[in-house]
C-alpha cells in the first residue's frame, strides 16, 4: 500500500537503482493546475553516501524528467491558463507570450532526453496532444494505489447484507469546474421521488470535507443500498477512475457510475465485476454525453420503481458481485495486477525515452530553448550551460553530439 508521496518516492528509487537519469516531479499541492508547483525530491531508501549527488544545474543538462499528472485528469489548457502569469513574474524580459500552450507546457519538463508524463486515464485527447510535443506517456492506476493506502483500515469492518432504508446514495461535495454535471445528478434527487441518501442535500450549509472520497463513514454502509458514484469527469471522451468508484466496492455495495464512456469497461480490466446480467449497463459504451446520462437516470428511476419484492430479489441478486468485489479489491491478486502495470509500462516508457534521445537530438531541452530564443530575442532565464548538455550528448553518440551542434548552433556558449 502506498500513499501520493510513497509512490513518487518509490519512482525516484526505482529509477535510480536501475541507472536511468531520470528527475521526478510531482505538484506539492494535490489537485494543483500551476506548473510552479511542481517539485523534486531526493531519492529515497539510499544512503547519500552511495549516492552521486547531482546538483539542479547538473540535472537539467545531463537529465531528463518525468511529470506525476498521475492523480488528476490531464487538462492542458488549465494548466497554461494558471501557470502563464507566474511565467510573465519570472520572465519579466517577456512582454507577451507567444508560445503555444503545447509548446509552453514543456517549460517545466524540458530536457536533454524527451519528458516522459505519468497519466491515469486512457483514451485522452490531452494525452495524444502531449504525445505529439515529444511527451512520452506512462500510464498506470495510481488512484487504484491510493485506494489500497486511503481505505486499509476498512477491510477490518464487517459489511452488511440487510435492505437499508434507502435504495440510493450518492456523495457529492464540489460542483465546479469538470464536476459541474453533478448540478444535473442533485437536481434530479430533488425534482422526483428518488428514495436517496445524499448528505449534501440534508443540510445545503453542512461543511464536507475535502478527502470526502477518501473516508469512509462506516455507518453509511447500512444506509443505502446501491451507491450512484459521480466521477470526476463526466462530459469526455477520456477514462479516468478515482478512488470513488473503490468506495462502493469497499462499502460491498453495487454501484451505478457517473464516467467517461468505456469506464466500467475499464474497471473489469482490473479483474473486477459490475452488474450487467442484472440490470442495463449499456450506459457505459454510449459516447454521447447527453445521452449516457440519460440512460443513467432511466436506469436509477427503473430501480427506484421496482415493487418491494422485485427490489429485494434484485439487491439478493447483487450481494454476491459486491462481496466478490470487496474480497477482490483487499487481494493480492488485484495489487499485483497495479504494480505489474506500474512496472511494465514504466519500463516501456523510458525505452521509448531511450530511443527518442537518438533520434530527437537535444530533445526538448534544445527544442524549448530555441523556441524561446525565436520567440524573444534571449536565452531563458535561469537555464542551462548548453555547452555541457551538449558534452553530455557527444559522450553517449558522436551522431547526436553533431545532430545538436548542426541544428542549434546558436545555443551553444
């Protein structure tokens, strides 16, 4: 089980164990769109003394980077708009910005070795735009980790299998931003007969906490019998799972989803079963925004109309899904399967890094700087020694020494 800041630290160490010149940065806020919020640490679990101590000068002309956008959808545009006014701050030779936003991103990621990018969803626009400005992506479920770490305890609590008091709950806190469907998801609590749990809607003035997803109030087990889990995004194209559809999963409770298309797709990969021979999921391959919701809703109100009898063979129906689920999720069967993904597709990506550093001379390192060169008439500020980036290069490959000599001249000092 590990927690955000155990998962960056075992990627620091892994790559440093196995020689890849790699520097890992991840936002010291969780949830941070500011690129100036993106860190380094020491690796750890290493004596320094059997380290080679890099200073950040040395880093940045002989390294390469990897960027933790593990934990939140990966939205570019977001990260540009809060992040160029502080560039204007530390670039006050910098009139105006004209860069790109795809080209901008890299300000905080450049190197001599193209940046590889941590994401957690698939089927991303954002990530194949990143893809095609030199980032690599290395997927893996990092949310699948931080529910081992965030609900441990709970494995210890014993479920129950009784009908609650109502057929429905639903938590949601924040309606802003990506999240501003669930608007759509209270409206619908409010305006129909809906028997549902929803602490928002008890006490419009109750304070949620902002790890609400991350807890678990174990008397709410007892509460509600299926869980309506409103993902993160909702109106997308992409997959990206949180730790809140582990929360049902955890609670033993069937589960409706508010997702991407192809997300529970997307979950069974992991090894888990949702509750297609029980009632309609074909929610989950509608691509239409509108129309998922929709089916969603007609799926929660033929639920919520079923006779007593029909409702109570149903949830029987599903109690032996939510155990499998709940046993499956503790297993070590199901963290295996994280950490092979981790592993396999870690490796993959700095394979790929290995083999784009020959055949992108200079990688975005060079490519940044030159942009910015182009753009305003100076080298960036607080940069690298070229000259030594590019001694870097020879010493691995005459070819990509004379590739970024030939193509950057006007870089070197």
């Amino acid at each position: 089980m590990l927690s955000p800041n155990q998962i960056y630290d075992y990627l620091r160490y892994y790559c440093y164990t196995n020689k890849k010149n790699v520097e890992v940065l991840h936002f010291k806020e969780l949830g941070s769109k500011n690129l100036h919020d993106l860190v380094h640490g020491e690796t750890p679990y290493i004596s320094k003394s059997s380290q080679i101590l890099l200073s950040n000068q040395d880093r940045r002309e002989t390294g390469g980077k990897m960027v933790m956008f593990d934990q939140e959808p990966l939205d570019v545009d977001a990260y540009c708009i809060s992040s160029k006014e502080l560039f204007k701050q530390d670039n006050p030779n910098v009139k105006s910005i004209h860069l790109s936003d795809d080209v901008f991103l890299l300000q905080k990621s450049k190197g001599i070795y193209n940046p590889i990018i941590a994401v957690s969803e698939i089927n991303s626009k954002d990530v194949e735009r990143v893809t095609n400005n030199f980032h690599i992506p290395f997927h893996f479920w990092s949310n699948g980790f931080l529910s081992r770490y965030w609900y441990s305890m709970y494995e210890m609590f014993s479920p129950t299998t009784t009908n609650s008091i109502n057929k429905f709950g639903c938590y949601i806190r924040d309606t802003a931003g990506t999240r501003k469907y669930r608007k759509d998801i209270l409206q619908l609590f409010e305006s129909t007969d809906l028997n549902v749990y929803c602490p928002m809607l008890e006490d419009n003035n109750v304070e949620l906490p902002s790890d609400l997803s991350a807890s678990i109030d174990w008397q709410d087990q007892s509460k509600f019998d299926i869980h309506i889990v409103p993902e993160t995004i909702f109106d997308t194209e992409k997959v990206h799972l949180t730790e809140k559809i582990c929360k049902p999963i955890v609670m033993q409770q069937p589960f409706i989803l508010f997702g991407g298309p192809h997300s529970l797709k997307y979950l069974r990969s992991y090894g888990f079963k949702t509750f297609s021979d029980i009632w309609d999921e074909s929610y989950d391959v509608e691509e239409n925004t509108n129309e998922r919701f929709k089916k969603i809703v007609n799926l929660i109100t033929y639920l919520n109309n079923l006779s007593p009898a029909d409702y109570k063979k149903l949830i029987q129906q599903t109690n032996k899904i939510a155990e499998f689920n709940r046993e499956y999720f503790y297993s070590d069967k199901f963290y295996k399967i994280l950490k092979t993904e981790l592993h396999e597709n870690l490796n993959t990506a700095l394979e790929i890094r290995e083999e784009q550093f020959y055949t992108n001379p200079g990688g975005t390192l060079f490519y940044f700087d030159n942009i910015y060169l182009d753009k305003f008439g100076i080298k960036p500020p607080n940069g690298v020694n070229h000259a030594r980036a590019l001694q870097y290069a020879y010493s691995k490959s005459k070819h990509v020494g004379d590739a970024i000599l030939k193509k950057y001249s006007k870089l070197i000092n």
